[in-house]
C-alpha cells in the first residue's frame, strides 16, 4: 500500500511522470494510478486511486516531501475494508526516530549498514491506521498523522551511475579542478559512489564527521577506531593520505561555529578545503556551502539535477 501510494506522480500528456526513481518503486507494485483529468467518471473526494489485483487505495491528501524532514505521507482509504491509513516514507534516520519502538527490528542498523556500504539508495517506510473525524483539518494535523507509524521495511533502489560520469571527473581531476560530492542521500552511500566515479581517490582514508551530543565525531568509515582530531583534523593513528567526509547536521553545527565564535572550535578552512563528500545536505545547506567556498575566494561551480538544487545553483 505504501509503495502504491506514497509518491508524487502524476499524469502528463497520458503518462505517469515524476521522480525517476518514484516512478520505478511504483510500477514495481504493478499498480495503475488513476486521477480525476485522466479518468472516466473519477470520485473526486480523492486525489487519487492507485489499483492492482482488485485492491483499491485512494488518497484522500498528501503532506509533501520537505528536504528538512527527510519524509512525506500520504492519507489512504482502503476501499475494501473501508480504514483509513496513513503511509509514510522518508529517510531510514527519520523513520527510526518516528516509528514505534517496538516495530524497529534489532538489526536496524546493521541490515541499513550493509546496504548503504554497497552504494544502494535506501528508503524506509511505515504506515499507521488512522481513523478520520468529519471535518478533519490535514493542514494542521501533519504531527499528528505521521507519529508512532508501525515500521514496516526497507526500499532498496540501485540507482547506477551514468557512463559519462566518472570520465568527466577523471577530466576534472587532470585540470586540477576539485570535485565535491554533495548530496541528501545516506553518507555511507555517498561514500560508497563517490570511490566508484573516483571523486575518492583509490587508496585514501575517508573520515566521516557526525554530530553526537553537541559535538563533531571523526570516525574513518571502515575502522570506527581510526578518529581524527576535532580541533586539527590529525589522525590518531598514522595514515598516508585521506580526505574527510560529512553530514548535513555536522555542517550546519561547523558553520555555526566559525560565523558566531571568536575562536572557532573547528578548522573550518581546513574542513572546506580537505571536504569531498557532504551527505544529507538539505538544499539550505548546498547553498551554504556553495556561499562559503565563493567567501573563501574560491570559483565553485555547481552541477544538479533535483529540486533540491535549485537553491545551490543560484547562488
């Protein structure tokens, strides 16, 4: 149900369009999506039905993907058993904080791990029953209809890199122009296809800051022992060459710290120029960062193909 009808597809010119990959996890179900400006004699009080093998789900509203959530729902009638449902799906983090304790299976973390390392793109999902009141207002119940969702699983996707894509970073890399991955996916995932196109040089370490109670973790991102020095950015052990890596939250923190504090606590400058992949970067934070490498003095270009990146290159 969730991946019949937990997307943003719609009809144009008589073909479902939307994201790619959306589209994919949707026609993966084997579904058919009907909508009023498409389909004969179509029950408006929904936004839309999505149909397969005599099961009927109609949307009755959708709450939007927000970059800032990492989620989006939809509000579900099933026309069979006449409940109502909300199915919801966003990123693994978020759903793990939102879904109730006890549908999180012990091996969250692990199973999420093992793909993510593989460069697979992961999604989480989970649904609740939700049974509406007349005169329901969706506008002010978005909190409320998306708490305490049962977890219901993993959508892994394989989304392959395309065949120009490391060429022309290879291209990049002999003009001695650096490349940054930046990106709202998973940070293990980023790492995994920043090695694959070579934006990760063969051979080097690759440091991963989080956030974790108020402070910056350096962790490399295959031996959790291997730590970096917050204040320097010096290993603890010796390495031969390495390049860090960070999320989105340990941006925002490090870049709250170098424009507010005196003696900042973190080498911001040595963070911008040792940075090759920034993960779960809201399109906020793409922006920033795109800002502060041009305060630097530095000519960023900026290269995106997504809603999310709009923000970015404008700036």
């Amino acid at each position: 149900m969730t991946m019949m009808t937990c997307h943003s597809l719609t009809h144009v010119e008589n073909e479902v369009s939307g994201d790619p990959l959306e589209t994919k996890i949707f026609f993966g179900t084997g579904a058919v999506l009907e909508e009023p400006h498409i389909t004969p004699g179509f029950d408006t009080r929904y936004i839309s039905i999505a149909r397969a093998e005599g099961k009927k789900f109609c949307v009755l509203h959708e709450y939007e993907f927000i970059p800032a959530l990492q989620r989006m729902s939809v509000v579900v009638e099933d026309l069979d058993s006449k409940k109502t449902y909300v199915c919801l799906k966003g990123s693994p983090e978020v759903l793990f904080d939102m879904a109730l304790k006890r549908s999180i299976p012990a091996d969250f973390h692990s199973v999420l791990k093992v793909y993510t390392q593989q460069g697979y793109r992961v999604l989480a999902c989970g649904v609740k029953e939700y049974p509406l009141v007349e005169k329901i207002d969706f506008h002010t119940t978005r909190g409320q209809a998306e708490e305490a969702v049962q977890f219901l699983g993993f959508i892994i996707m394989q989304n392959r890199l395309k065949p120009q894509t490391t060429p022309a970073i290879r291209l990049l890399n002999r003009a001695n122009i650096r490349s940054v991955m930046v990106t709202g996916d998973n940070p293990l995932t980023a790492i995994c296809i920043a090695k694959e196109c070579e934006i990760a040089p063969e051979g080097y370490n690759i440091f991963l800051g989080e956030l974790e109670n108020d402070k910056i973790i350096w962790r490399d991102s295959s031996d959790p022992t291997l730590t970096l020095d917050p204040a320097t950015l010096q290993p603890n052990r010796p390495v031969d060459r390495f390049i860090i890596a960070m999320t989105g939250k340990a941006f925002t923190h490090v870049l709250a710290d170098f424009k507010t504090q005196p003696l900042p606590q973190y080498p911001f400058r040595q963070i911008l120029s040792g940075g090759s992949i920034f993960a779960r970067m809201s399109p906020e934070n793409k922006a920033s960062l795109v800002e502060e490498y041009q305060n630097f003095g530095l000519y960023a270009g900026m290269c995106g193909d997504g809603a999310n990146d709009c923000i970015a290159l404008r700036t």
